[in-house]
C-alpha cells in the first residue's frame, strides 16, 4: 500500500467566519508542495483560493462546501478538509466532524472566541475531536493572542496553553518563540519558505520563561516523568514535553495553543509539525459501528488492512461524470473492482472508479487505505450510508442533523426551468440533509426550507448558474409550531354506518402540555376497553392530528396525549375506525387546552465598533430582541441577543446601513417561544383568509 497509518493524520480545518481558514489551507497546500502559488480568498488576481473551487464562493469571498484534499509534510500523509465558517452550512461542517479524528481550531487574535467559534467548539465536543488552537491574524492592528487564550478558558472551558509566543505583534510581527525548544523561529524568503532558528530575543527571555513553565506545569499531569524531572529541577527532554503533549491532547484534557499569520506566510510550518506530533493517526481513535445482525451492537472498528471493509459514505456530489461520494475508510481496504454491500439499501455494488480529491481535482487510485479518506464514482447512495465487505452487515452512527429554521416559496418561470428546477431540487436534497423541499397540500407551492437566508439564497444562485434555471421566490416563511397551554379531557365516538359492517370507535383521556418532547403517547387502558390491537391505531390517528394545528395549520409539539378508557364493537371496530376517532377526539379538545402559536428564536450575535452600539441596541430593541449579554473590548463591541426569526428578514441591510458596513452578526436557532397575542391574532387571521380563498375556489 505504501502508506504507514501510524503517520497518517485525518484533520479538519473549523472556525467562526473570517478568521482565516481558506488562507490558511491555501498556505498549506503551498509548504507542502501541492500548489506552487499562492492565491488570494478573495481573488484579486482572478484566481481564488484552491479550496473555495465553486464560483459563488469565489465571489463572495466565503466557503459554501467543504473541500478535502491530501497532502505530504516531512514523512506524514494529512487528509485536510476546509469547512465553512458560517452557521448556514452548519451542515458541512457536522459531516466533515464526523469522519475527522482531530481539528485545528482557527481563531482570529482580534476577535477571539466569537459566536460561531463556540458552535464549532461544542460541534468537536459532540465527536469528541481533540484539537490545537490556533491565534491567526497576529499581525491585524488590535492582535492579542493572550487574550484569546484566556477566552478559550473561559468561554469554551478548554485547558489551553501557550507553547508559542510571539516576536512583536501587529505590523511588528518578525517570528514566534517555541517554548518546547526554546528557540527563536523566523520564516524568511519570500513567501515564508526558509524556516530561520535563532536565540530568543533578549526582551522575551523573561516572558518565555514564565511561559515555558506553566506549559511544562500544565503537561506534567500527563507524565509521571516529566512531573518528577520537573520538580526535581532538572532539564526536561523535548521529546518527553512532546509525547505530554500529546497525551493531554489526545484525552481532550489540553488544548496547545499556537500562534501566527497565514496571511503573513508565519507560524505555518511550526502548526504542521504540530499536526503531525500532537494529533491522532485513525488507530488511535475508537470508532465504533452498530451491527445490524446483532440487534444493533456496538462493535469496535480496527484499522487494519486484512479486516473486512467498513466504510461511510459521508458527503455527496453531482459531478459532471455522475454521482461523486466522499467515503472514509474505518476499516479494510477499499480495492477498485471490490463488491461491498450499501447496509441501508440492502444493495450490492462494486467498487468502479476511485479517486483522490484535491478540492475539485480528482487522481484515479487503485486503492484507498484504512484511516484514508477517498471518493467513488458513480455509487447509488444517500449521505450516511455505510458500505460494508467480508459479509459484515454494520452501520456507522449516523450524524446530527439540525432542523431547517426557514422556508421559501419558489416558482419556476417557464416549462423549461420547471424540469430543471426538478433536478435541481433532487440533487441538492440528497447533498444537503438541512436543505428539504416538499409541495404544499393547500396552495401547491413548492416550498424549499434550509438553515438561514444565505443557504437558500445559494441555493437559488446555484439554480440559475448550474442549471439554467429561472426561479421567482415568495415571501420566506417562518417555520411556526403550534402548542397547548392547559390541560383537557376528551370523550369522542367514531361512528359511520354505510352498507356492510359500519365503522365504531370510542377514545377517551386527556391531553396535556408536554415539556420534554415534541409529542407522547401514554397507554393507561384498564380492563381492555380498547382491545390491544387498536392501541397503535390511537397512537397513529394523534399523530396524524398533531401534524397539523387547528390556529395556523402548523405542526403541534410539546403535547402528550394520554387515553385511559374507549369502547369498541366486536363487529364494526376496525384500525381506520380507532385513527378517525383518535383524530376526532384530539380535534374536540385540542380547542379547550388554550392553544398558542409558538415561533423560532434566533439566538443573534452582532459583532462591530463600540461607536454604533446604541444603533446596534436600537436595532434589536425593534425586532422584538431581548439582548442578554453585551461586551466591550476597547474599540470592539459584541452584543448578544435573542430575537424571532420573523423579525431578522434583511437585518443585514439595515444593520450595514446602521455601522456604516462595519458592524457583522451570525444567527443559529436557539429554542421555540410564544408569539404575542397581537401577531398571533394577525397569523391565525391571515391563515383563515387563505382557507377561505382556497375553499372559494
């Protein structure tokens, strides 16, 4: 194979937007020899970073997909996938999380630990994704990497510490000190190229050394050695303080801090060297799968060749030669011209074309490693699917897939962009699991739902460039749910008589709030008034009543439906007969429990001058916000606020019209709340309005 696994690191590039990721990826590729030059994210010069390869990303200057490519530095093998920073692609980055076994946690030294930062932060948590941080932008006006250290204590609860310091910083930034070597490192020629050790600077000696030791302080926990030579006060090897290090990072209980520019072409090699000596290779991370002959076991995956394949297929495209399909390989090999089995589908299939992607690149291969991450061509499959060899029959945990915040309706112009809206529409549902579309029942729109403004508007962009297709989008709808405040008691029968047996059904109980979940269903039948085998068609008919409510034809949730006595006829009592009457019963009481309306609240961060904090305050105030935090950081500002979706529709216009484009804010969703009774009176009086029209018809 000519790959050693144990030199093999699988990592991930994750941050809040703008902090510099695609820069810095586009400086790896360069010190690793990938691309001989460097280029601009937001091209300039016409070209644009490797990584951003889309069109749209180019322009607009930010990431939209994940991109993976492989590279070499000194003797180790590094899968290197860019993701996006922005909380509309959340996606991406869950499913780039989920194949990755550490992650280079990239934060801006002016900006610190910002909103998206945390998302992020609790996103590597999820998969247990041990991590380096690294302080970019040193060399920006405001730069403090100190602080950032600090944040990351505070905010992300992560023991982080220095093992680098700077040489100078904003427009002074010559080099950093390495407090494993104690050395001086400047990155000299042109482009950074040749690395230069010297002795530290004699201001910094005293600062190096205070760092230095609590660096060692904080590693001595993962070495028994190392604690003894430390406090013994003898000199302390580097590769001993190395292999702490790593321990520590390993059991993410450390975070190593590093520090440089990589748009000043600093601190890059010193951060791969790193990759390579603190972050795990794919055999030491346990993965595990469910095997589905065993009633979902939990089976360990080893990385090794001669085990049977397991592989996840984890990230999907359209490519102009058929369906492209990201896979990970946990174990085995995979060999073009193998059968494997797609465990989902139940389907076999054999292994066609195999290759290696340099962002939208791709190198044929013969054979992808354990631990590698590949693409096939031309795999019938859905994002998730695990594909298996050797007769296994496991599935790999799937990954966490967030609710869409947002709909839009969307109308094709013409015959012809209607059929390409159609395939348009396909393809992206089974790229993007947050990007869902379906047809309205009552005004049959098509209505398309994703994470924010920004992902369906890509979406839309990419519909016009891709395919040629011209779309007019209504008004985004919010996405609202229904709920009941009080608790109330139902006794309804079910009875039709036509020629033949008739239909019989009595269901009685209560319904209540329910805080835990969207929906429950609780069995407290005595005496088997409602014979077993109509239990379920109860719990089906509530179902069916809960998808829509009766106030704005939204789905109901928070609600548990209890049934505690019924009736049945041994003749006419049937499964049709128990759902209609468990539809009946929820609809008689649905209207004495004070139904409300509840609707998303976004939790919003805006991030600008300190100058505009009474416009950004103001702003908020308008839209209904309830601004929970707020901190000042000399002349920078980050308010922090919970504001309804409804009211956040071209908040960026006016908030650039308001901070004189200075100001920026991120939004993710953060729980459901009531609306006030004014605008709940208008839905539910628009709703109505619509009934009326479309019955009128």
């Amino acid at each position: 194979m000519g790959i050693d696994i144990t030199k093999m690191r699988n990592i991930g590039i994750s941050a809040h937007i703008d902090s510099g990721k695609t820069t810095l990826s586009e400086r790896i590729l360069f010190y690793c020899d990938k691309i001989h030059a460097i280029h601009e994210v937001r091209g300039k010069d016409g070209v644009g970073a490797t990584m951003d390869h889309m069109e749209l990303e180019r322009e607009r200057g930010i990431t939209i997909q994940s991109a993976a490519t492989q590279v070499e530095w000194k003797d180790y093998t590094i899968n290197l996938i860019d993701t996006p920073g922005h909380v509309d692609f959340t996606i991406e980055v869950e499913r780039s999380l989920r194949v990755l076994d550490g992650a280079i946690l990239v934060l801006c030294a002016v900006g610190g630990v910002q909103s998206q930062s945390i998302t992020v932060d609790r996103q590597l948590k999820r998969y247990h994704v041990p991590r380096i941080a690294f302080v970019n932008k040193c060399d920006r006006t405001g730069a403090n990497p100190f602080k950032v250290r600090l944040q990351l204590r505070e905010k992300l609860g992560l023991n982080a510490v220095m093992i680098q310091i700077p040489i100078g910083l904003e427009d002074k930034l010559e080099g950093l000190v390495d407090l494993v070597t104690m050395k001086a490192v400047y990155f000299d020629g042109d482009s950074g190229t040749e690395l230069r050790y010297a002795e530290i600077p004699p201001h910094l000696k005293a600062d190096a050394e205070k760092f230095r030791e609590e660096m060692i302080d904080a590693v001595s926990l993962f070495s028994d050695d190392l604690a003894e030579k430390f406090l013994g006060g003898e000199d302390i090897p580097e590769e001993l303080i190395h292999a702490a290090i790593r321990k520590g990072t390993l059991a993410e209980q450390f975070v190593p801090v590093m520090i440089g520019s990589a748009y000043k072409n600093k601190g890059i090699q010193t951060l791969l060297d790193a990759v390579g000596s603190y972050l795990p290779n794919p055999t030491e991370v346990k993965n595990y799968a469910l095997d589905l002959d065993h009633g979902e076991e939990r089976k360990e995956l080893i990385s090794e060749e001669k085990s049977p394949t397991v592989a996840l297929g984890f990230k999907l495209e359209d490519g102009q030669y058929g369906q492209l399909t990201y896979v990970r390989i946990y174990q085995g090999s995979l060999k073009k011209g193998e059968e494997l089995i797609n465990t989902r589908a139940r389907k076999k299939f054999k292994v066609g074309r195999l290759v290696r992607m340099h962002s939208n690149d791709m190198e044929d291969i013969t054979e992808g490693a354990p631990g590698d991450i590949v693409a096939l061509f031309g795999v019938e499959c859905a994002s998730g699917d695990t594909f298996c060899g050797g007769g296994l029959n496991y599935a790999m945990t799937s990954m966490f897939v967030p609710e869409p915040v947002i709909s839009l309706a969307i109308n094709p112009k013409d015959k012809k962009s209607a059929d390409q809206m159609a395939k348009a529409l396909n393809r992206f549902t089974k790229e993007d699991p947050t990007f869902r579309t379906f047809v309205d029942q009552e005004s049959n729109q098509t209505i398309i739902q994703g994470m924010g403004e920004l992902h369906l508007e890509v979406y839309i962009e990419r519909m016009r460039r891709e395919y040629k297709c011209e779309v007019e989008t209504g008004m985004p709808q919010v996405a609202y749910r229904e709920a009941i405040q009080s608790r109330s008691d139902f006794n309804y029968t079910h009875k039709k008589q036509t020629g033949g047996s008739g239909q019989y059904g009595r269901v009685a109980g209560y319904m209540e709030p329910y805080s835990d979940g969207d929906y429950e269903f609780v069995d407290n039948i005595k005496g088997g008034s409602i014979p077993n085998e109509f239990i379920p068609s109860c719990d089906k008919g509530f179902k069916e009543a809960v998808k829509r409510g009766s106030l704005i034809g939204f789905p109901i949730v928070n609600i548990r439906c209890v049934i505690n006595d019924g009736a049945s006829h041994p003749v006419d009592s049937s499964d049709i007969a128990f759902q209609l009457a468990a539809i009946g019963a929820f609809r008689e009481a649905y209207n004495k429990a004070k139904p409300c309306i509840l609707e998303p609240i976004m939790k919003v961060s805006v991030e600008g001058p300190t100058e505009f904090q009474g416009n950004i305050y103001a702003s908020i105030n308008q839209r209904r916000g309830i601004i929970s935090a707020s901190t000042e950081d000399g002349t920078f500002s980050r308010v922090e606020a919970e504001v309804p979706l409804s009211e956040m529709f071209g908040y960026s216009t006016v908030l650039r019209s308001l901070t004189q484009g200075k100001a920026e804010f991120s939004m993710e969703f953060e729980k459901y709340g009531k609306v006030p009774s004014s605008i709940s009176e208008a839905l539910v009086k628009e709703y109505e309005e619509k009934r009326r029209k479309e019955q009128g018809r």
